[in-house]
C-alpha cells in the first residue's frame, strides 16, 4: 500500500472559505481544511450546491478564497499576484470539464496544442506534442478532425488530451462523464486511472457512486462543509501491524 503520509503534499487547504456578492451574500464553503498528497486519486462527492465546483476552481487557483490559505506544491497562493498563479496554473494543474470547452474551429490536435501555449515552445514542438498526446489517450486516428466530427467520449478525451500535454502535477476533472454515455465515460475514467497509476494526483467530481467507491479516497461536501474525508489507506491497517498483527 502506498505510504502518501511521506510524499510531499501537492496541496493544503486551510480554514478556507468562500463567499459570493450578493444581496445577501452567499457563504459558499465554510472553514475546509484539506490536505492532498502526491499522486493520490480522490473522488469528491455531494449533493448539487454543496460547493464541490467551487472547491475546484479554488484548488485550480481560478478563483480565491474570501478566507484562509491554499498551498499548492509548496507555493502560498496568497503571496502570489495573478500573473504568479496563472503561471502556476498553467504549467502544474489540468483541468477536464463535464462540458469539454474544446474550440469550435480548432482540430483536434490544435486544440490540444492550445495546452502548451505558455510554455514558450516552439509551435511545431507543440503540435508533436499534441499529436503525442492524443496517441496516448486512443485518438492518433482523430487528429484532424474539429470538435463537430467527434463523438461526446472523444471529445472528452481530446478535453483530456489537453489537460495532460504539459504534463501537470494536478489533474481536476468536474464531472468529466456527466455528459457521456456508460460507455464512453467508462473509456474516460479508465484513462483518468491510468494517468494516476502514472504519477499525477487526480481530484475528480462525480455523482456516479459506484465510481466515487471505488477510488481510493472520498471527501463529502455538505451546505460548504466537508462531511467526510474517508481513505482506504486506513491508518488501521498499518497499526495492527505494529501491534504485532492482532486484530
Ligand atoms: P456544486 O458544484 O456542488 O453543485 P457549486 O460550487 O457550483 O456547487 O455551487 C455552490 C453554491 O454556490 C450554489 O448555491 C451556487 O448557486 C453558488 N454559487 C456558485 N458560483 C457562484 C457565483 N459566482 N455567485 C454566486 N453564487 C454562486
Ligand atoms: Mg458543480
């Protein structure tokens, strides 16, 4: 079993809060203390409104937090201005949506190459790249074709095609089945796993239950309150252990 005690955190969440404008304004999340460690694979689950997008665009430095502090990888996203975080953003977190967001005019391959846009490349580097990319999510037959010519399951992996070009520590995907088919989600989540297995720490929010269950580690979002954080890498386990094995 993996120890993810002793690998350096990718992220932590302190006493975080988030509160929209408005007439009144609306409390979002509520004092959520995470901390997520590299390479883990997390299923983040709730009832619709409980915060989980909000969460994630907050980890994925879219958006600050009205109150408390987020590390990712070390860096204080509180001491960094903009420019810093987007910077971060863009060469350590991917990021798959249920919608896809992939460019109307733009093949297959261009879009995917718009995922290395800041990494200063030269733009036949990165179209090889991205060709590179879309072989390893299952499309080298796709490459030129637009967004219009796909069916949902490759869109949504040319979505992710684009998330793991540049090769990002964090990869967050908010319900990235919710608009497929069980086939066709079944192909992404798979492909999510294997991008785990390969070292990226996966955070990904579902409403599919058999899925959420069967991933390592759960965090529950309730009214912006993290319910539950339950992990399979039971410190259970390892004490009876040292107690010598009694159970
Ligand atoms: P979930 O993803 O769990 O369905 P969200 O994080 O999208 O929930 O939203 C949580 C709550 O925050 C909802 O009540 C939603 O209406 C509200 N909310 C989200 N974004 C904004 C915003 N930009 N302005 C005001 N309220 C918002
Ligand atoms: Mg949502």
């Amino acid at each position: 079993m993996i120890d993810y005690q002793r690998r350096p955190p990718v992220l932590v969440l302190e006493k975080v809060a988030k509160e929209f404008d408005g007439h009144p304004p609306v409390q979002v999340l509520h004092n959520v203390n995470l901390t997520v460690s590299q390479g883990e694979l997390i299923a983040v689950v709730g009832p619709s409104g409980s915060g989980k997008s909000t969460l994630l665009s907050l980890v994925g430095t879219l958006d600050r937090p009205t109150s408390g502090s987020i590390h990712l990888e070390g860096h204080d996203l509180t001491g960094l201005n903009d420019r810093q975080v987007a910077a971060l953003r863009a060469h350590r977190i991917g990021f798959v949506f249920q919608q896809f967001f992939l460019l109307p005019g733009l093949t297959t391959v261009e879009n995917v190459a718009t995922g290395l846009l800041y990494t200063g490349e030269t733009a036949k580097r990165r179209v090889e790249r991205a060709k590179s990319a879309l072989r390893e999510v299952g499309l080298a037959h796709r490459l030129g074709h637009r967004p219009d010519q796909l069916s949902g399951g490759e869109k949504q992996r040319v979505a992710i095609a684009r998330a793991l070009v540049g090769k990002p520590g964090l990869l967050l995907a908010d319900e990235p089945t919710g608009a497929l088919d069980a086939v066709s989600g079944k192909g992404v989540i798979d492909l999510l796993l294997e991008l785990n297995a390969q070292g990226t720490t996966v955070v990904v929010i579902t409403h599919d239950r058999d899925l959420a269950a069967s991933l390592p580690r759960r965090i529950g979002l309730e009214d912006g309150r993290v319910a539950f954080d339950v992990s399979d890498a039971s410190p259970n386990a390892d004490f009876s252990v040292a107690q010598g094995g009694a159970a």
